[in-house]
C-alpha cells in the first residue's frame, strides 16, 4: 500500500492542477460563483478528502467530489461489487460484478478527471488503517453502513482534529451531520450508549437516490468546509424522502464526551 505524503500532494498539484483553457472551461460554473472563484477553485485542487465507503453513500459522493476538482482522493473500501449494489452505487455497473469497489472507483474516477490523484485502499476501516491514514488528509467522509467502524473513524478524527462528514440511510430516509473536533458535537454526543445494529443478515432497504441525495449532501459539506462556509456542526440533519422534508436537530456536545476535550 502506497501513502502520499502532504508535500507530494502539494508538488503534484502545482504540476498539474493549473487554470488552463481546458480547466477554466471544465469549472466555469465554479468559477462564475461568487462563493468560488479562482481562489476556491485553487482551493479544491489543493485539497485532500478521504472517503471511507465506496457504496451508495460513497459512490455518489466520489463522483462529485472528482467533478468539482478536489486534487487528492483517498478511496477506502475492502468490498467487492455485488449484483445488489447496482440499483444506488453509481460507480459500478455489471462487467463490474466481484471485482474490488475501491479500485473500480479509482478507474472510472479517473476517467471522469483525469487530472486528479487518486488513492485505492482496497481494505476496511479499521483501528490500525484509520490511525495510518486519517492524519494524512483535509477532510474525511464517513460512507459506511455499520456503527462500529463509524465510531472508530468518529474518535480517530476527534483524536487528529480532522473533520468528520457524516452520512446515513434508510430506506427512504437519511441524515447528515459535520463534525468539527473541539467545536460542536461528534457521533458519541448523539449516541452515548453506542447504538444496536441490524441484523447483518437482513440488511435494511434502501431505494437508490436515498444514498444519492445524502452523498451529494455530503459532498456540498465537504466543499463548503474547504471554502470555509458555513456548515452544519451544530447538530443532525434528518431527509424523509416520503414527504421530500428535511429537519435540523440541534445538539450541544455531551459534557461528559471526549470531544470538548
């Protein structure tokens, strides 16, 4: 496994993420936006987002995070593409049944910018992993489907004072929740007493844009944090795609947490 260190990162970018002709066009949209401009845009090039996750959440989120420009992706995930990830992971389509998510995603990634780097972690989030990779990024996207390894990407980011972009779904429903370690409340301030799991043999339902409009969200957090707007770390935000409504819950971090520490 191969680790990119910041100063690498730096040195490529300056090589080859430049506002030419063909990335003026590419981003003018970017651009022409008051919030971006070629300050922010430069931004993007210049920073290092780490998605762990390259399912429903991931997928959709990958995609936009490469469209908009971000210089250097982390793409984590030791799972293999199954028949049933086809109806939300966008990313993937049938010639691409068992072969490993995190590769796969790299490819058609950088077929979408060429100009990027790309990292392939072609293995889950553990204890070990997190402690190697999560310091060497701006920014870290939680696209994962299990609590446990949920909370080691939440303590490990409070740990390293990184960012946290937390996403979940359901069914028709999802929520979304930014973590700024020493700022506002992390995964334990909203779950103190850890949460029950499903039945890893029944997963739950989930129809395909649920994940793709919580992963675009998580993307749009993500660029707003590197712009340095505003976003939401003061509690979580819950999509009931049935009602097509979405609510904010705010939340104070728990006294008694390590993450006012």
């Amino acid at each position: 496994m191969y680790y990119i260190a910041e100063s690498q990162v730096k040195a490529w970018i300056g090589e080859k993420m430049v506002l030419n002709d063909i990335s003026q066009e590419i981003y003018s949209r970017q651009l022409i936006m008051a919030e971006i401009k070629e300050k922010g845009q430069k931004k993007f090039f210049k920073s290092s987002v780490l998605v762990v996750g390259c399912g429903g959440l991931g997928a959709p989120a990958l995609y936009y995070l490469a469209a908009m420009g971000i210089g250097c992706l982390g793409v984590c995930d030791g799972d293999t593409v199954s028949f049933s990830n086809l109806n939300r992971q966008i990313l993937y389509v049938k010639n691409d049944i068992e072969k490993p998510k995190a590769i796969t995603a790299k490819k058609r990634l950088e077929a979408l910018n060429p100009d990027l780097e790309i990292k392939a972690y072609d293995q889950f989030m553990d204890i070990q992993l997190a402690d190697e990779l999560i310091p060497k990024y701006d920014v870290i996207v939680d696209c994962l489907d299990n609590f446990e390894t949920r909370f080691i990407l939440n303590d490990k980011c409070v740990k390293a004072c990184k960012p946290l972009i937390h996403g979940g779904v359901n069914g028709f429903s999802g929520q979304l929740m930014t973590i700024i370690p020493g700022k506002g409340p992390c995964l334990r301030c909203l779950f103190p007493n850890g949460i029950r799991e499903n039945n890893k043999e029944k997963p739950p339902g989930v129809i395909g844009p649920t994940p793709g409009v919580i992963g675009a969200m998580q993307a749009l957090e993500t660029a707003k944090y590197l712009l340095g707007l505003e976003v939401c770390d003061d509690g979580l935000v819950t999509y009931d795609g049935l009602s097509l409504t979405m609510e904010k819950v705010f939340l104070e971090p728990s006294i008694t947490c390590f993450c006012r520490k």
